[in-house]
C-alpha cells in the first residue's frame, strides 16, 4: 500500500478545507494517507476531525507528499523531502503557485493517483555554505535561490563574485541572485535574471539593482563552485537568504558558496501542462487562474 501525506499550509488551506477535500477524493484509491503540518506549531492549527501526526517521522516510510498552499509552502518543503528523494505534488492556494502542479479546481484528478502511473520531473538544488575563517559555519539547500543582499538601510554594497577561484564579476548595488532554472521565474526574474526552463541545469547570477550596468546576468553551466563575499562592507550588514527563508547575518571575511547539489527536488506531473503553457497563464498573463 503506497503511503500519500497531505501537508496543508493552515495560512493557505482555511479550516483545511482542502485538504479534507482532497481526504475524500482519495477514499476507495487503496492509498494510505495521514495528515502532517509542514511546520511545527503551538497546537493553534488543531481541527478535530484531522489526526495531524509528525512530519520528519512520517516521511521514513512516505511515498508522496501533497503541498496545499502556494510555492512558498513547496519551498518550505523542498529540503526534507529532497532528503528522503520522496516526490511531491503541489495543490496551488495562493496567488501564483506556479511550481504547484494542481489548481484547486483540479483536484478532482488526485484519484488518478490511485494507478500510480504518473511522470516525475527532476529540479536542480543548490548546495550553500557560508565559511569563516577557513571553517564551514552554515549549510543550508535551495530550490530557488541563495541571495546576498544589503540590510533594511538604504547603502549600497560591494560584493565579489567567483567561479571555480576565478573572477567572475564584482556587483554593487543591493546584491545578488544566484539561482536555479526552477527558480528563474522567483527573485532571480524580479532582479532582471532570464527565464530558463526549469527542467535545465544552469546556475543563474543576476545583480540586484546595480549601479553599473556592464552586466545584466550570466548563465553558467552547473559544474560551476560560485563564492561570494562582501569587498569592504565596514559596518554595512550584509546578509544570506535560502529560497527567502531567516537571513543568516554574514561577518567580515565571510565566504559564501554555492554548488549543483546532488540532491533534486521530484515534481509529481498530472497535468500535461507545459512549461510555456504555465508561464503563459501565470506570468505573462498576470497570474489569473482560470475559473472553469
């Protein structure tokens, strides 16, 4: 029996009214299903009629995961299912969600899970790692991207990039976007990055808000180590983000860096939807779901 755990974000899925949805449509497949929230809480996210049960326990033996919410939910739970190489399926609830597979007027098509025949597309991740003084001192796995950008204060920083211990480009401005393919369409695309399909394998380095305009972005091949550090940032706080996740405070000498891991994120493809498809819908079209 194939074990299904349905990870609603309770921020996205009120009153988990589609994750109780999604519970009915998949009576009578023959799946196991258990409900996990995708963090931990204070017990405020309770529902009565839902046993929610641990998440890191529950994915020993999980064969799929559902993500009720929008791409920052999928994000969230990137790292630990990419850990444990367990697909996941993402039910959009948020406004784009362009990395979920499923609208909520689509999950009629969750019983097609029951044959188990479905196709698995493979995202890059990134390794990142900060190193201080010669020691790694932060580890960390993006979907997305790693951002290196300036503090709340209006400044503007100076950052040096490498590839491979050989000079790449020297940015100032607000900071830099190193990406993903997957993540080409999140920050990296908002800082002026290019739009790569996100089946590829390319590192992406765009500037944020440069004020030198000699370059927009590179697109590297994933063979490519990148290091970053702050040139001479004083007492300007410069800071590291995972995929948009709690800013990690970089010090003076701090080196960044950042690599194809060897862990992929697998997307469950129910659709058919192609890429150009989806960013035709919700991008170039404003992001307007379709209300069929």
């Amino acid at each position: 029996m194939k074990k299904v755990i349905l990870c609603p974000n309770p921020y996205r899925d009120k009153g988990f009214a589609g994750t109780k949805a999604a519970l009915e449509l998949l009576k009578g497949t023959g799946l196991k299903t258990v409900v996990c929230l995708p963090f931990s809480d204070d017990g405020r996210f309770r529902d009565p009629e839902l046993n929610m049960l641990p998440l890191q326990h529950e994915l020993r033996d999980s064969d799929m995961v559902l993500a009720f919410g929008g791409d920052g939910t999928i994000l969230h739970l990137a790292k630990a299912v990419a850990l444990r190489g367990i697909p996941m399926l993402g039910v959009n609830l948020g406004s784009l969600g362009f990395i979920s597979e499923l609208e909520q007027n689509e999950m009629p098509r969750l019983r097609e899970l029951a044959e188990w025949n479905f196709a698995v597309e493979s995202r890059m991740m990134l390794d990142v790692a900060v190193l201080r003084n010669g020691k790694q001192i932060y580890t960390n796995l993006a979907l997305n991207e790693a951002s290196v950008t300036k503090g709340a204060v209006a400044h503007v920083i100076k950052l040096h990039v490498s590839s491979d211990g050989k000079d790449l480009v020297e940015v100032r401005g607000d900071g830099i976007v190193l990406a993903t393919p997957t993540g080409s369409t999140g920050y990296s695309l908002s800082a002026g990055g290019p739009v790569v399909e996100p089946t590829a394998r390319n590192l992406l380095v765009s500037p944020i808000c440069p004020i030198s305009m000699r370059f927009n972005s590179y697109v590297l091949s994933p063979e490519h180590t990148l290091t970053v550090w702050p040139v001479e940032s004083g007492r300007k706080p410069v800071y590291l983000s995972v995929d948009g996740g709690k800013a990690f405070l970089l010090k003076s000498g701090d080196v960044v860096q950042v690599r194809q891991s060897k862990h992929e994120l697998k997307l469950v493809r129910l659709s058919g939807k192609s890429f150009s498809e989806i960013f035709e819908k919700k991008l170039l079209a404003g992001g307007q779901k379709d209300e069929k």
